[in-house]
C-alpha cells in the first residue's frame, strides 16, 4: 500500500503527512467537535427545562449508547465494504437531520421525553456508523514514519475544539437557550459533512467483492482475534474505561460536593484534565517512543491516580495536578494506539478492527455508571474508588505480561497493508514482533 501522503502530496510549507485529505478531515473533526461539545450540555438542559429530572437525563444519554452499542460492527463492515468518505457523509446527514430535529422540539416548547430519546437514538446510529468510517480513513491517510505525528497534531485540534466547543456552549446556553446551540450543532454535522464530501480515495485500491456482512463481519473478529496485543489491550480498556467513567462522572461530582466545596472544584480539575490531553498531544509530536505499546501501556498506570485521589481526597490543587498528569497520560496512549494499528492493521480491515476497538472502549460504560451508585451504598465511597483504582493497576500490569504488548516496536519504513512481516516487503522494516 502506498502512503497516502506521496499519492496526495501535500503543498509547500506543509509537513509530508499534511495533504489535502489530511486537512479536510482535520478541519472537519474540529468543526463537529465545536459543535458537539456544547450540544452534550444542552441536551440535559433541554431535558431539565422541559421538567424532567435528573434520571431522565440519563434515559436520554442512554439512548443514545445502545444503538452505538448494537450497530458499531455493522458500522465497521459498511465501512470497509464501502469508499469510506460516503458513510461518513452519510452519518453526519442523519446527525444533522435528528440533531435539527431535537433543535425545533426544545425551539417549539415543551418536548416530551420519548421525542427526545428517539432523536438522541438517531444521533447514537449515525455515530456507530460514523466512527469507524473516520477512523479508517484516517489511519489510511496517513500511513508510514510520520502517522504518530500527524495523529498527535489531529488529536490535539478536536481536543482544542472540545474545551473551546464546551465553553462556548456553556456560554451560549446562558445566552441563547439550549434550543439555538442544539441548533448550531446540527449546522456544523452539515459543514462537516460538506467537507468531507470532498474527500479523495482514489489512493485506496478498490474493494474486492465478497461474501456478505456476516463473512465480511467474520473476517475482521479473525483480523481482531488473531492479534493478542490488540485484543488484550481492548479487554483490558473495556473494563478501565467502564470503571474510570464511574469514577468521574459518579463519585466525582458526589466528592466535590462533599467534599471540596462544590461543583466549582470538581470542572477545575477536569478543566486540568482537557489541558492535560492538549499537552500530551503536542508532546507526541516530538516524541515518538520507538516501543509504541509498551510506552503507551506503561501510561495507562496513571489512569488509576484520580480515582485515588478522589479516595483520599486531596486538596482542589493537587486534584486538578493529578487530572492534569493524566491528561497527558491518556494522550500517550492514543497516540501510539493508534500509530499501531495504522501501522499493523490491513488498509482494507482498519475500519471493521476499529469497530471492535469501539464496542470494547464504550460497552461496560453504562452498566458501570449504572452500577457506582449501588456500589457506593454496599461497600462505601472510598472503598469503592479504591477499587477502579486497583483495577486500573491490576489490567494495566496484566496487559503488560503480553509478550506482543511489550515487543511491538515502530517501523522506519512504510510496509505495504496486509503483508506479513516476515515478507520481503518487510525485510528492512525495524516494527517486527519479537
């Protein structure tokens, strides 16, 4: 496979990997990050002001993370099967659709409840179908030395318009009303599916036909079994994710409120925390840790600190330092996650593993922020954040009993997707397992 940076070069003054597909889907993943940051906040607003409560909040979310649940591998297979820039456009049109649709019901007055779910349900199948699509495509554009680099400066810009989309919502919700930004948000799924429209595959090989969704379904469980560092690293995220999660959206604000006086305390520490990502991302721009996995594995570690933290508790100060660390931590990992499978997985299989990759990250999350409550009342608060602490640790050191974890190493050469390792292709290649 050639790199998509030498088929689509990029302009002068650019890097190598800063094509033209390269900066549409960089552009693109800012504008709806812009957009639907502010728009999480005003669904729960828009939920609490047509007199609904706080559980009703969570209905609503909810909806929205089973159809992702059921429909991401689906997504995944379309995705291959498919030039992926049309899936993408395809998703972001049914966002736009049911995120201008949940807009004119808040605009309208009092929407009901079951509206809001099937809308926020909608917005959850566009985002199954969506993301392992985009995925795909990145890690497709930029394939070869450079992919860390390029993954690190995407990453940093959608955590840049996440912070920047979440404090302008918060803004404007005061300002206009929930309404008017649930409305701006279905604008930017528009832009952005705009722009992505004009995306250029012509560097990926067609698509040979196969068998069916359920064979093309089989084929990427192979893919996605058949590789022990990756399974193994998915296992353990589903579980980390799911008790993270509950850490941070259930004991935190709990602790904050008993706590460290209030919910005031509790953003300023998450606010250390999206400023923490920002560095960790521009950090992985200069960085590239030749053990990809073992480096990002040995950052998962501090992912256990928060939850510790909110244990004890610590002061406000030294919470928001360790949120901070953290930060940087997570972004570590990304980054070389995905410099991984960029480097390892098949061009034409990228999207169906990143499915699976998704379900793992995402699938325990509701049952475990269902469940931190009733943990809370067995066992105890502190107990109970003891505990994702340690099950934080003991994955972490699980996942780095894998030999493959600790042995995958980044390539200097651009191998061709889907060659063996051993092949002549991969003769000069330095990221050989073992």
């Amino acid at each position: 496979m050639t790199s998509a940076s030498a088929v689509l070069p990029s302009r002068p003054g650019r890097p190598s990997w800063g094509g033209r597909n390269y900066t549409l889907l960089t552009a693109a993943a800012v504008v709806t990050n812009l957009g639907s940051q502010g728009a999480l906040i005003a669904a729960a607003f828009a939920v609490l002001e047509s007199g609904g409560s706080g559980g009703d909040v969570g209905l609503v979310a909810a909806a929205r993370t089973v159809p992702l649940v059921l429909f991401l591998l689906v997504g995944g297979a379309l995705a291959d099967r498919l030039p992926r820039h049309r899936v993408m456009v395809a998703a972001n049109a049914l966002n736009f659709l049911s995120q201008g649709a949940f807009a004119l019901l808040v605009l309208a007055g009092e929407p009901r409840l079951w509206q809001m779910m099937a809308l926020s349900a909608l917005g959850g199948v566009g985002q199954a179908f969506f993301g392992p699509a985009s995925e795909g495509m990145l890690m497709s554009t930029v394939r070869g030395e450079d992919a860390g680099r390029a993954f690190a400066f995407y990453r940093m810009a959608m955590h840049g318009a996440g912070i920047g989309g979440a404090a302008l919502g918060g803004a404007l919700i005061a300002v206009l009303g929930a309404g008017w930004v649930l409305a701006i948000d279905a604008a930017a799924f528009a832009v952005a599916g705009a722009l992505r429209a004009f995306l250029d595959v012509s560097h990926i090989p067609a698509r040979a036909a196969g068998g069916g969704m359920v064979s093309d379904l089989r084929e990427g469980w192979r893919e996605f079994a058949g590789r022990p560092w990756l399974w193994s690293i998915v296992v353990q995220f589903a579980v980390v994710n799911a008790v993270v999660a509950a850490a941070e959206a259930v004991y935190g604000p709990l602790v904050a409120r008993d706590e460290l006086g209030g919910p005031g305390p509790w953003g300023f520490a998450l606010a250390a925390f999206g400023a923490g990502t920002l560095g960790g991302a521009f950090l992985m721009t200069r960085w590239k840790p030749r053990r990809l996995l073992l480096a990002g594995s040995l950052c998962v570690f501090p992912l256990a600190l928060p939850s510790a933290a909110l244990a004890v508790p610590l002061p406000v100060a030294a919470l928001a330092g360790v949120m901070l660390l953290t930060g940087v931590s997570v972004e570590v990992f990304g980054v070389s996650w995905m410099t991984a499978l960029s480097q390892e997985i098949p061009e034409e299989k990228l999207s169906r593993v990143s499915a699976y990759d998704w379900l793992g990250s995402i699938a325990m999350v509701p049952l475990a922020t269902a469940l931190a409550g009733p943990a809370q009342d067995a066992v105890g608060r502190t107990p109970a954040l003891w505990g994702c602490s340690a099950l934080v640790a003991l994955l972490t050191a699980a996942v780095l009993c894998v030999p493959d974890v600790r042995r995958l190493t980044r390539r200097t050469t651009t191998v061709t997707a889907g060659a063996p390792l051993g092949s002549a292709d991969a003769e000069g290649a330095v990221g050989r397992l073992g």
